[in-house]
C-alpha cells in the first residue's frame, strides 16, 4: 500500500514538474510501440512475399527449362535419323520435319534448320547443287577468306520455308564468334548446346535478341568420327519466354530471362509487372548446357498492407488519446498543486495573522493600560480623567481606522497627521499647514505617530498655537535617509509659552518622550519655546516585507492553472 502511494506521488510529480515532456513521451513511447509492430508485420509480409516469389521463380524456371529440355530432345531425334544418311536433301528434310507433328512443346522456336559443314575447296559447288534446290539464287555469306582450312557452317534448310526463314539461307554461322563458340561446344559434347545473346538474321533490321540450339551430326561407321554439320533451332528470347510462360502462370509479376547473370546487356527477354517495385528473387536455369537467370520482380506496391495500415491508424489513434487524456490530467495535477500550495499559503498567513493579531492586541492594550495609568496620575478629577482618557483612545481609533482601510498596510505620512488634525483644519481663526513628500509608514509606527500628533494638537488647542486666533501649527516632514523620515511640529502665533523649569510636566509630555520614543525607537525632540512649542520626531521607514501580514494572492478559481 504504501509502495503504491509513493508510485502515485511521483507520478503526480512528473505530471506537475513536466507538463508537456510527459505527454509528448507517452505519444512518443505509443508511435515507437506502433512502429515496431507495423515493421513486424511488414517485415512478415516481406518474407512471405519473397517466399511466393522464389517459389513462382522456381516454377517458371521450370517451365522454361522443359521448353528448352523438349528442343533439344526433337534435335537429338534429327541427329540420330541424319547421321545414318550420307547425303541430305530438301526434300528428305522437308519430310522428317512434316513427320515430327511439332506440337506446343516446340513452341517459341523459329523451327528446325540443317547447316552442312564445308571446307572453301567444297564451297562452289555446294553453291550450285543448293541452288536447285531452293528459290532465289543461294549464296554463302559472308565469303570465306583465303584460309583453305576454315571452316564453314551455312544455313541450309530451314523449315518451316516462310519469307522469314528465307533471310537465313546461306549465312555462315561459323563466321560469327557467339555461335561458332557454341558449336564448337556441341561437337566436344556431342549434345544439343545453346548459344549466347545474339540477333537472329531472320530478323533482317530488327535488333530483338535471341539464341540458338545446335546438336552436330556425325557421320556414323567413321572413325574417327566426321562431323557432317548441326541440326539446330533458332529461338525468338521473347517468344521463347512468353511460351515457356503458357506453362506457368506468373500473375502480375515480372520475369525476366538473362544470359548467365544479371546485366542490362545480357537481358534475352522480359515482362513487366503491373506495377515496377523492385524487389526481385533470381533462380538459375539451365537450357541446353548453358546457364541463364531467371529474375522474378513483385508486382505489390511499396504501400503498407492493411494489417499494417489498420494497425499503424489505431497506435496513432490511441497515442493520440493517451496524448489528450495526459494533457488533462497534467492541468489537473497542476491546478490540484496550485491549490493546495494555496491553501497551504493561507494556512500560514491565517496564523500569522492570528500571531499578529494577538501581538498588536496586546501592544494596543498595553499602550492603552499605559494611557490609563499616566492619565491617572497626572489628573486630580474624576471629569478630567475621563476626558483626557477618551481623547486618547479616539486618537487610537482614528488611527487603527486608517490602518484598516490600508489591510494594515503601509500608511501614508499626511494621512496619519490630517486625521489627528482634523478637529482643529476647519477653523477660521487658525491656521494648519502640512507640508512633505509621499512617505508610508508601517502600522505601529504610525499608531505611535498618530498618538504623539494627538497629544500634540490637545496641547495646541488648550494652550498653544490652536488656543488663539491667528495661530498657526505648521507640520514637516522630509526624509533623512532612505530608513528614516524626521516630522517637525512647529507652533507660532499662540499665548506665550512657560519655559520648561516653570512648566509642570503633564501626561502628554511623559507619553511623547517615553512611550511614543519607545515605540519608534528613536528619542523626541520636544521643546517649549516662548514663541511655540516646537517637536521633532524620527520615524523610521521600514519595507513592507518586514511587516507584510497578507498574500498577494488570490484563491484559485475553477479552471486556473498556473502558465506551462
């Protein structure tokens, strides 16, 4: 219980000293939490994609590779029938190829071709005996060089005998490297072997690549063995690809077909995806002994999927609540704070103010109880007594007056004499002059002030300058030192005055030099002159912090907060 106490308090203190952080944290924390759990699952899709992928990757390649595997089964089978004929004609070729019944299997070939083997002494006429064979007039190209021992491998026949297949008659495939290299490997092999990149001559001005499939024929009872020359294929790449792809649906993905690895110039066909993403899976394949790549691209977009998407909209949404619902009890701990501190603050004035109270009270009555026993002493009638004693207490009330309507604060210099004055300012036959800057006084400083005015104008009014017409009191006052304030009474125009030895001392002089000096702990200067009595006071001026009984403050209001 009380390790969940200490767990609330801190967490009201972190509410209270981070208004802002805490929330801007919780979001924070909420959105990494949502982040984390949205990569998760993307990063699960991704693994799953990528799985479906190289699974579909394998699945073409094997499409492609049976593609490949049935053209070279249907040269085999040629091999085998033309290397047991001594001498092959159009006629006899035209005929095997018709009895082949080539089916779908032998789709995305340009068909099937023969290419004799020559050396230049049997060039001239190979020429003339081809050339009664076929339309047009048959003309090995590119001529062979003055070398007596090259080679030399045209094309034949090629069937089907479309305008297409035509452009290809007579050409030297040995004349060019890529496939003169693959046919060099299919003699050391003896089995069908694909050629690299190249551009078919069927395609005339057409630059679409593609690549061919020879297997030599060897004339069979020779040793040793004598090629006669290649039954081969030659293949469209996109045509190839997109008939392989009849086999295998790849759904909106792209597939591509690379010779041996991944290269802008090697690339032998392509689909598209719907849509280009980039994230790709390659699988090797293998058609007719040589190695080609197949690359396998997504058609998913980069967008989030919708678990993601649904996913992520909540963490937000909740982050966001989390946001709101901190914010407010931020503002709540905050003004709950602000409250009690206030309380807590009047808690202490109230008992301040108690003290004081209690501390003013009973300087008041002692300075009452004082008043009442020199009042005492000093009169000889019940009258005079009780006259004297009242006018000394209204001094004291006019006074406490004044420090009421200030909230026992600071009290003006001018206000304390004026009240004490008042009774004597409305006459004609006197005059009264205040004269001074703008000086405040603490309250008993200026209760002590407003008792010693009191007993100075009772004086005045009975025997002094106040007593006679056309006497004047004249009250100063001016500040000594930033501390202290000097008043000086001066009373001219009265009865003459009886110098002190003559003079009975009575209670106001006593009340003057001994409790007012006391009080405002500073001696009076108090003379009986006789042109007037003149008094010299100095009050000192303290800061309000000193004697400061109430708060500036003011209790909190529904919905006050303190600014963030």
């Amino acid at each position: 219980m009380v390790s969940k106490e200490k767990s609330e308090r801190r967490s009201r203190r972190l509410l209270i000293e981070y208004p802002r952080a805490v929330p801007v944290a919780l979001f924070l924390l909420v959105a990494a939490i949502t982040a984390l759990s949205v990569y998760a699952i993307e990063s699960g899709e991704h693994e799953r994609e990528r799985a479906e992928l190289r699974e579909r990757a394998q699945a073409i390649s094997s499409a492609v590779e049976r593609r490949g595997n049935s053209s070279a089964a249907y040269l085999r089978a040629a091999s085998a029938l033309f290397g047991a004929t001594e001498d092959i004609d159009p006629l006899a070729f035209q005929s095997f190829v018709t009895q082949l019944h080539l089916d779908s299997d032998f789709r995305g070939a340009e068909g099937i071709g023969w290419a004799r083997r020559l050396r230049p002494s049997e060039l001239a006429a190979f020429e003339q005996r081809i050339d009664g064979f076929t339309p047009g007039d048959y003309t090995v190209h590119p001529a062979p060089g003055d070398d007596r021992t090259q080679q030399i491998v045209p094309v034949t026949f090629l069937q089907p005998d479309t305008e297409r297949s035509r452009r290809a008659l007579g050409f030297d495939m040995y004349s060019e490297p890529v496939r003169r290299a693959a046919m060099d490997d299919a003699e050391r092999s003896a089995s069908p072997t694909a050629s690299g990149k190249v551009v078919l001559v069927q395609e005339g001005a057409g630059s679409d690549p593609g690549f061919l499939i020879y297997m030599p024929v060897f004339q069979e009872g020779r040793s040793p063995r004598r090629l006669k020359g290649f039954i081969y294929s030659p293949f469209n790449a996109e045509e190839f690809l997109l008939s392989a792809l009849e086999l295998e649906t790849r759904g909106e993905t792209g597939v591509r077909l690379y010779d041996q690895s991944v290269a802008p110039d090697r690339l032998l066909a392509g689909v598209a995806p719907t849509s280009e993403t980039g994230v790709t899976v390659t699988e090797p394949v293998r058609i007719a002994q040589r190695d080609m790549v197949l690359e396998i691209e997504s058609s998913d977009g980069t967008s989030l999927s919708s678990l993601s998407m649904i996913t992520l909209l909540f963490g937000l949404l909740v982050a966001s609540l989390l946001m709101v619902v901190a914010r407010l009890l931020t503002h709540q701990a905050r003004e709950d704070s602000a409250a009690l501190e206030w309380f807590e603050e009047q808690n202490s004035i109230r008992n301040s103010l108690t003290r004081e109270l209690n501390h003013r009270v009973k300087n008041t009555l002692a300075n009452v109880l004082s008043i009442v026993a020199l009042t005492r002493r000093r009169t000889d009638s019940l009258d005079n007594f009780a006259e004297s004693l009242d006018g000394r207490i209204r001094a004291l009330s006019a006074t406490h007056d004044l420090l009421t309507r200030s909230d026992w604060g600071v009290t003006p210099v001018r206000d304390v004499v004026e009240a004490e004055l008042a009774p004597y300012a409305n006459r004609r036959d006197n005059v009264v002059v205040l004269e001074g800057p703008d000086v405040e006084l603490a309250p008993n400083d200026a209760l002590s002030l407003g008792l010693a005015v009191h007993e100075l104008a009772t004086n005045a009014s009975k025997y002094g300058a106040l007593s006679a017409n056309g006497g004047q009191v004249k009250a100063s006052w001016e500040l000594v030192d930033p501390e202290t304030v000097r008043i000086d009474w001066v009373e001219t125009g009265g009865p003459p005055v009886e110098p002190d030895a003559n003079r009975k001392r009575g209670f106001g002089t006593d009340l003057i030099e001994k409790i007012v000096a006391h009080e405002l702990r500073h001696p009076v200067q108090l003379e009986f002159r006789r042109e007037g009595v003149r008094c010299e006071l100095l009050v000192p001026v303290r800061r309000p912090s000193e004697f400061a009984m109430r708060a500036s403050k003011r209790p909190p209001k529904p919905g006050w907060m303190t600014p963030d």
